[in-house]
C-alpha cells in the first residue's frame, strides 16, 4: 500500500524537532522502511526529526533523514 498522509501525525514539537508517529494500517514494517515510502511528506518531514512507526507486523522507532533523492528513515 502506499503512503497515506491522514496517518501521520504530530505527537510533539519543540525548537524545530518533531515526533512523528505513523500508523501503516496493513503494511509490513519491510513496506514502510522502503526508500521513497515517505516523500510524499517531504514537506513536512527534517533531517533529525524522529518518527515512531506502526505497523502490521510490529513497530519501530527511526530517524528522518533527507536526501537529494527524498526522505529516508534510518535506525536510532
């Protein structure tokens, strides 16, 4: 499935940091973690933002890393 902007939300911010929390509804944490997965946000998104992820088959906490190519997220 792809990125669903309705499931990302804000959980905190304060000097320029954001949490992010993203619930994948079905998708594998394998789907989520794909480069791309997250561009569509790029608006929203800054390198060193972190993001918690929900998905079907677990969790996982990752940081935002951005790139000439788009948005990434990258291990703690």
């Amino acid at each position: 499935m792809a990125f669903v902007l309705r499931n990302l939300s804000v959980l905190a911010y304060a000097q320029g940091f954001t949490l992010w929390h993203y619930r994948a509804e079905r998708d594998g944490l394998g789907e989520v973690e794909r480069p791309g997965f997250f561009d569509v946000a790029g608006d929203l998104l800054q390198g060193g933002d972190m993001m918690l992820i929900s998905a079907a088959d677990g969790g996982r906490a990752r940081f935002v890393r951005r790139s000439e190519n788009g948005v990434d997220t990258v291990p703690l």
